[in-house]
C-alpha cells in the first residue's frame, strides 16, 4: 500500500492533541474501530449461513459463534491502542505508528469484502497475511511510542495469525 493511502487517515489522526479533546478522540477511534467491524459484518452475515456452510474448512475451525464475541472485543483493543498511541508526545515515530495504525485497519477492512464478498480465497489470504504483517510492524514501531498500547495488540495479531491458517487452509480445501 502507498503512503498516499493512508495519508489523509494520519492527517486527522495526528492533529496536536492540545486542540482535540482526548475523549472526542477516544469516541472517534471507537467510532473507527467498530465501522471497520460494520463493514465487515456487512460482507461476511449472508456468506456465513449461505456458500461458507458448503465450502471445506480446515479441522481447526472453530463454530462461527465464536467469531462475533472474540472480534467485538478485539476491535475495543484496536480503538484503545490507537487512542493511546494518538495521546502521546507528537514525533517522528508516533506519525509512523499512526500511518500503520491507519495501514492495519483499511487492510482489516478489505479482508471480509474480498475473502467474504467476492469469495476470493487466494486474495484473501494476501490481505490477511499483509494485514498480519501490518500488525507486528505497528507493535514493533509502536512499542517505542506507548508500549502498554503495543502489547494490547498482541491478541489481535495472534487471533488474525490464526486466521490466516484458517482462509489459506480454506484456500488449499477448495480449489
């Protein structure tokens, strides 16, 4: 992804925090957050009870009530990091956390669409493990502006690791 991508996401989100007030930005980073599970949840709800019930799953699926809980309160996490990245010192490397910050959550919002959506497993398994890799650079950058926020996203990046196994397993089931 280019720069220009998530250029005008780390504009707004980088704003000195003297001139946004830390809880109108903590209810925007919520805001945020759950619009990417909206969309999500938009792409994936008829593909969950239609074509995805037939399709070979790896035997490590777990039931689909597990998905719903487990990314409601990964989402909350995602918000919260990214707010307490935001509230620090403005820097060099705090810009950098926000423009991956700003990386992860449009590749988290393409993955449903594609993978859900246009049933693209093979481009799926592309964004989710570039999504995964935009998790670690945003915990390794981001561990140097507030560490506390960098290890609340290690849940995130574990559970989108493991389902990466799940669509790449999913791709190799159904050719």
């Amino acid at each position: 992804m280019n720069d220009a991508g998530t250029k005008g996401v780390t504009t707004v989100m980088t704003k000195s925090v003297r001139t946004t007030s830390p809880w109108l930005a903590l209810l925007g980073f919520f805001i945020l957050s759950y619009a990417v599970a909206a969309l999500g949840g938009l792409s994936t709800a008829a593909s969950v009870k239609g074509w995805y019930t037939e399709i070979n799953k790896p035997s490590w699926t777990p039931p689909n009530v597990v998905f719903g809980p487990v990314w409601t309160i990964l989402y909350g996490l995602i918000a919260w990091s990214g707010w307490r990245f935001w509230k620090r010192h403005a820097s060099n490397t705090r810009t950098s956390t926000l423009r991956l910050f700003a990386m992860q959550m449009v590749l988290n919002a393409l993955w449903s669409p594609v993978f859900f959506g246009a049933q693209q497993y093979l481009a799926g398994a592309v964004v989710i493990v570039a999504l995964a890799l935009s998790i670690a650079a945003l915990i390794a950058v981001g561990r140097r502006v507030d560490a506390v926020a960098a290890w609340t996203l290690v849940p995130y990046l574990l559970w989108v690791l493991y389902a990466s196994t799940l669509n790449i397993g999913i791709f190799v089931l159904n050719p």
